[in-house]
C-alpha cells in the first residue's frame, strides 16, 4: 500500500484486529439493505466501502473467522473478530477483487460518503435514510 493522505486506519471492538486502508482506493460506498446485511449486522443496513483487496493491511488477521453464505448475489464470505465478534470485512462472488469494509470498523468514519443504496427492496420502513443517493433493488451493476 502506498503511503498517502488518505491513508485511513480501523479496529475491531476489542483491538485484536486492526488495518489500515488507502481511501484513495475507495471504487464504492454504499448502505446496503440486504437481508443477509441485516442478520450479519443486527441492524437495518450496513454501510460499507468497497476497496481492492491489495488496498487493506490487516494486523491480527489470525483473530478473524469467517462465514460464508450463499444467496441471490452469489456467495458472501463476512469476516468478524473472534475475540470481540465485531463485525470488519466481507467479499462477495459478485465483486471478485473486492473487500468490502464495515464503515463503523475504521476510527473515524466521517470522510464516508455512501454512493449507493443497494438492496432496497429489503429497505425496513424504520430505518429510512433520508437522503438523494441512487437506490437499486438489488445489486448494483460492478
């Protein structure tokens, strides 16, 4: 990863696992409504910013599990923090290349701006955003 101004670093809950991200890097920012983004955060949606895998170092990846499940996208493969389950990164067939960072895991989150509303056909009637960013029903096209 090159050294730059907007290198952005990140944690789990507990500390075990850390990265750093270049958000120069940054191909998608989205809130994503799916179901499967509601179990895996046991909220709403999940905001996430989508950056080449090669973008993220990782330290303490030896305390990350993952979980794999399979639907309408193809298979999504959610890595979380075992000592502190936090939820940090996920992958999808549907993005091959692409690591899919949890907006709450980097210290700070402001210079997230979401791109995309995906998923709203899973859209919870209480957690509307409001806000003009592009909804798609599902997937956006990669």
């Amino acid at each position: 990863m090159t050294d730059s101004a907007c290198t952005r670093a990140g944690r789990c809950a507990c500390g075990a696992v850390t990265f750093t991200a270049d958000c120069a890097n940054v191909l998608l920012s989205a809130h994503c409504h799916c179901l499967d983004c509601q179990k895996a955060t046991g909220s709403a949606f999940a905001t996430v910013v989508g950056l080449p895998r090669e973008a993220i170092e990782v330290t303490g990846a030896d305390n990350l599990r993952s979980w794999t499940v399979t639907g309408r996208s193809g298979e999504v493969t959610r890595e979380f923090c075992v000592t502190c389950g936090a939820p940090m990164f996920s992958e999808s067939t549907g993005g091959p290349g692409i690591r899919f960072v949890k907006a709450g895991a980097f210290d700070e989150a402001g210079w997230i701006e979401p791109a995309i509303e995906c998923w709203t056909s899973r859209e919870q009637p209480w957690a509307r955003i409001p806000t003009s960013i592009a909804g798609v029903p599902q997937n956006p096209e990669m």
